[in-house]
C-alpha cells in the first residue's frame, strides 16, 4: 500500500492557506509554492541513507554523519518546475531531471512530450515534483516512466493531493510514497481537486 506523510508544520499550513486563496497574485502564488517546497524536500529526505566519516572542525577530529545517496528532483512539466527552487535551497547538490506530461482535458488521460533524466537512477533517490495529486494519471505514469530507466527509490511530493490520486497510486505503485501538505476531500465532474487551488500551472505562470 502507498505510504502518506503528511507535513504538519504550523507554517505549511498556513503558507497553503494564502496559496489557495484566488487572491493571490502569480508573484506570491510563485515564491508560496517555493516555500512550501521546502517543507517537502525536509520531509521527503527523513529517511535518507547516511554515512559515518571523520571530518576535522577547527578544536579538534569527530565523527559526523553525510548524506550516503545522491538526489534527483524530477518536476512534471509544466507546474512541477514550481517546485524546484525551493527543494534546491534544501538539497543543494540534488542533480535536475525533467518529464513532460499534459493531461488531456477530455480524456484526463497523460500524454508524454518531453524526457530528459539523469543516469544511474537505480543507485539514487529519486524525487517526482508534482503540486497537485489529482486523478493520479500524471504522477502514475511519470514513476512508471522512471522506473523503465532504472529508478528504484522513488518518491512523490505534492503539495496538495486527492483521494482518487492516492487511490491510484497504491493501485499502480504502491512501493511509492506520497509526501503531501494536504489530503483534500475529493476531484470535481471536471477532475480538479476540492477545495484545491486552482489550475497550479495558469497560477503559477499567469496563463489564466
């Protein structure tokens, strides 16, 4: 079964609350999006493997523990590239990867026009960068695509998320795990997420 965490942190919450809010404008809804980006690269890598090395501070030799796996981000486009400044203030030596997918607005359906991945995904931790978890058909197709590349530690982050996503995941990858702010009540006839926020991407690049 899929495994949600949720980030609980006081500011998260309230950073989504001014996210969702239609009165926000495209430079705030942008720099609110990389804030709350923060807060899943935290969470997302609480479970990062680590190593033991000796280091020397400027009083004397210890013993510290360093990250023992490399990260890659991988944003869906278009709106996932939201996300990647604020994982980057975070994990500053992650590596970039980039999958392009639209959903077709009758069909809800993914369709892929664009990939560009990192090598040797299989000896990495592998981040897929998606705002909102609607139908799950993005998010489920991009982690299939990742895996025919060699990807085997893979997680989600969104910032939003909807039970059918959820649903969706732990039918298609229930090895993944969905790291999210917030499980929202349901999808629309439309298939956008309620209470949601919106369209993340016509948000975020003011294509309304």
């Amino acid at each position: 079964m899929t495994a949600v965490k949720l980030v609980k942190h006081p500011l998260a919450q309230d950073a989504l609350a001014r996210l969702r809010n239609r009165e926000t404008d495209v430079p705030q809804f942008r720099a609110l999006i990389s804030q709350l980006a923060i807060y899943l690269a935290i969470t997302s890598t609480e479970e990062l493997r680590m190593q033991t090395v000796e280091i020397e501070t400027p009083v004397t030799k210890a013993e510290m523990s360093v990250a023992a796996e490399e990260i890659v981000l991988v944003p869906i486009l278009r709106a996932g590239l939201g996300m990647v400044e604020g994982m980057l203030t975070i994990l500053t030596r992650a590596t970039v990867g980039h999958l392009g997918l639209y959903r077709d607005h009758e069909t809800l359906q993914p369709i892929e026009y664009y990939a560009n991945t990192p090598g040797n995904l299989e000896e990495r931790m592998v981040i897929v960068l998606d705002p909102m978890l609607a139908t799950g058909g993005s998010a489920s197709a991009a982690l299939t695509r990742l895996k025919e590349r060699g990807a085997k530690r893979l997680l989600l982050a969104s910032i939003i998320a909807a039970p059918e996503g959820i649903e969706r995941l732990e039918r298609d990858h229930p090895d993944v795990q969905v790291v999210t702010i917030s499980i929202d009540q349901k999808l629309n006839e439309r298939g956008y997420i309620v209470p949601g926020l919106g369209d993340a991407g016509d948000r975020m690049f003011g294509t309304l």
